[in-house]
C-alpha cells in the first residue's frame, strides 16, 4: 500500500507541475491585415490609355498570424504566417513564377525563437535590403510599388522573398540593429547553387535614422526572381524577369544589391534618400541561370540614387514628393556594346487618414527612359509592376482606400 501511495503522489505532483508550468508560459496569437484597393490611370499601358481597378498598390492586401509563447528565462517562440491577395479577384497576391499556381503564405512564413540578444527564424522571410534599406525608400512609405524603383531592380521594395532562409535580427543597442540571411540553395552536390545571402544594419536616434544593406544571390534567374515557391517551379531554360529594365541579363550566375538609405525629420518634415548599386554579375551562364539570346558577357551595372520628402501637414493629413534616377552601365554582347539607359522618375502623393486605420490616397508617377535597354531595344518607360509603355515616356495616377486591421 505504502508503494502504491508513493507512486499516486508521484503522478499527482508531475501533473501539478505540468499544470503549474503552463499556468507561467504565457502565449499569444494575433490576426492582422490590410485591404488596399482603388481606381488606376495609365498613360501608355503596352501602347493604350489603361483605366482599371486594382488591389494594393500602396500596401499590398494581406491578412496573417502573429503568435508568440514565452518559453521562461527571456526565451520566446515566435511564428508569422502572411497571405497575400488580391481583392478584387480573391485569388492569391503570390506566384511561382510562369505558373498559376498560388502560394498560401506567399508573403512570409516562418518559426523562430528570440531571447534578450536577438531573433532565430527559419522560413520565407525579407532581405536585409528589404529590412535596413526599405523604410527609407517613398514607395515604402506613401507612394506604393508604382513609386519603387524602376521594375523594382534593387529589391528595395520587396518584390521578391528569399525562400528556406535561416535570419538572425538583433535587439536594439541604443538604436542600433542588425542582422543576416542566409538561404541554401537546395541542389544536391553544389552547395553554392541558388543560394542567397544578405547582411544589413541600421540606427535610430531622435531625428535621425540611417540604414544599409548587402544583398548577393547566385543563378538568380532560377533562385531568387524565378523561385517563388518550391525550389523546383523554375528551371534556367526560361527568363522569370518580367522588366524590361533587366530582363536581358536572366543568364547572370549572381545577382548583387549594395544600399543604404537616410532619413532626418525636422518638425513635420522628413527629407529622406536612398542609393544603390545593383550588379548583374558573369552574364552568359546558360546552363544553370537562364537565357542569353544578346550574347551578354561581364557584367551590367545599375546606379540608383532617390531622394524623398514628407510633410505632415495634419495629424491626419500628409504629402510626400520624390524624385529617382537610374543610370544603367555599358554592357558587352556577341553584337557590340550595349550602352545602357537611363530612367528619370518623379512621384507625388497625399494621405488623408479618415481614423486610425482607414485612409484614402492619391498617388501620381511619371517616368521618362533613354538609351537601350537590357533587351538591346530602344529603353521604354516601365513604372514598377505595370504593363511597360511602348515609348519613352509613362504616366499614371491612383486613387485608393486602405484599411487596416
């Protein structure tokens, strides 16, 4: 008896402290999202005026999971699962490349752990470009992608996820943070093949904020434009570059983004600014990164320099104004040499926040290209994720709602 007495108080005690361990493990799980749509204008959409209505321009439209469990000693679990989509259609915002194929939790998906030094977390998350350099950019703050960098050629504004990635991100020391992502490439016996990898850090004190990032991915045609989803959707036989900007060096074996952005608020005013230097390095790997039909060798360069402004006129209502220039390198081809282009940008917007989280917003976009493009043609206007114009020149203006929730 006295045995069988011990053995029940034994039992009884491991279930008090299992009870009394999940009494002090504190978890949480949150929903949040954005809906974003709105009526759009365009000059010069594939060579017609384009009236249409679209979902999340200025923030693309998403709902997902936040979930956090304290684990005791300082040491969280944390999770983040973020669908986009499209309102109008209801179909999924995110694809792998050159299929229909929809992706559940396109936008990022992920499961860590973070402590008092700073965060682990494997899944489908952001750059450190994208992390450091983003905020700093007018496309990211008030203008939407139409305000991004010409098709986006940087990365800056996120156009592209960095899948099977392993992220550190550091706590705060007196305003400064940084961190690294590293994602592997997933082909057996070539351990270099399609991986990504990216450094970045940045500072926040009082006015001012300061942020840079590195970005380099190897056969990027195939493991960063291309790979949306499942590392086996895209293979080097096809170019996954929509852009005319850079479609032409899909056969680049590494893709390399170095930026660094600045911010300064004095009073309602923010003036802000961004550089980057984008490379599209070895051109003419046909066999793992993608197509070469201009016979492209070395590398094509990009320089991209924006400077913004905001102003907050109101609690509720702002004005932003920016102006980006992009200055495409000489490239060498089988045919001659390519001698670049150029694209000059200007961006206009205003916010009005009916409460705190819906506003309505106009934004206004207008760019003018010269020289040849990547393609070896004549450079045509291309504003970020619209249809390229058939000329040098594209306009276009949205008026849209958000809400938040």
């Amino acid at each position: 008896m006295r045995i069988k007495s011990a053995a029940a108080l034994a039992a009884l005690t491991l279930v008090e402290c299992a009870f009394a361990g999940a009494a002090h493990a504190q978890s949480s799980v949150t929903m949040y999202g954005i809906v974003d749509d709105g009526f759009n204008w365009t000059s010069n959409s594939g060579g017609h005026n384009l009236y249409n209505v679209s979902s999340g321009v200025m923030q693309a439209s998403r709902w997902g999971l936040r979930g956090k469990e304290d684990l005791g000693g300082g040491l969280a679990a944390l999770f983040v699962l973020e669908n986009g989509f499209d309102l109008n259609s209801g179909s999924l915002g995110q694809k792998n490349r050159g299929s229909t194929q929809g992706l559940m939790f396109g936008r990022q998906a992920y499961v860590g752990l973070s402590n008092a030094y700073g965060s682990v977390l494997l899944g489908r998350q952001y750059d450190s470009v994208v992390d450091y350099v983003g905020p700093f950019e007018a496309g990211d703050q008030w203008g939407g992608y139409i305000a991004a960098h010409p098709g986006d050629l940087d990365n800056i504004n996120n156009a592209y996820r960095v899948n099977n990635a392993i992220k550190y991100t550091s706590a705060n020391y007196a305003g400064l943070t940084f961190g690294g992502v590293y994602s592997v490439g997933g082909v057996a016996g070539e351990a270099s093949r399609n991986q990504v990898w990216s450094l970045g850090a940045g500072y926040a004190n009082g006015p001012l904020s300061l942020g840079v990032g590195y970005l380099n991915a190897r056969n990027p045609n195939v493991g960063f434009f291309g790979d949306n989803g499942a590392s086996t959707a895209a293979t080097a036989s096809t170019n996954f570059i929509s852009s005319p900007v850079y479609s032409g060096y899909a056969s680049a074996r590494t893709y390399q983004v170095i930026a660094a952005g600045a911010a300064y608020t004095f009073g309602a005013a923010t003036f802000g600014a961004t550089y980057s230097n984008t490379q599209f390095r070895n051109l003419g790997d046909t066999v793992e990164s993608g197509p070469n039909p201009r016979g492209y060798h070395g590398n094509a360069t990009f320089n991209n320099a924006e400077v913004n402004f905001k102003y907050q006129l109101t609690p509720a209502f702002l004005l932003g104004a920016a102006f980006d220039y992009t200055h495409g390198g000489s490239v060498d081809s089988s045919t001659g040499t390519n001698p670049g282009a150029r694209y000059y940008q200007g961006a206009i917007g205003a916010d009005y926040f009916l409460s705190k989280r819906t506003d309505v917003y106009l934004i206004g976009v207008y760019q003018k290209a010269s020289g040849t493009d990547s393609t070896g043609t004549a450079a045509v206007a291309a504003i970020n994720n619209l249809t390229p114009s058939t000329s040098d020149r594209q306009s276009t203006v949205r008026v849209g709602i958000r809400h938040k929730f």
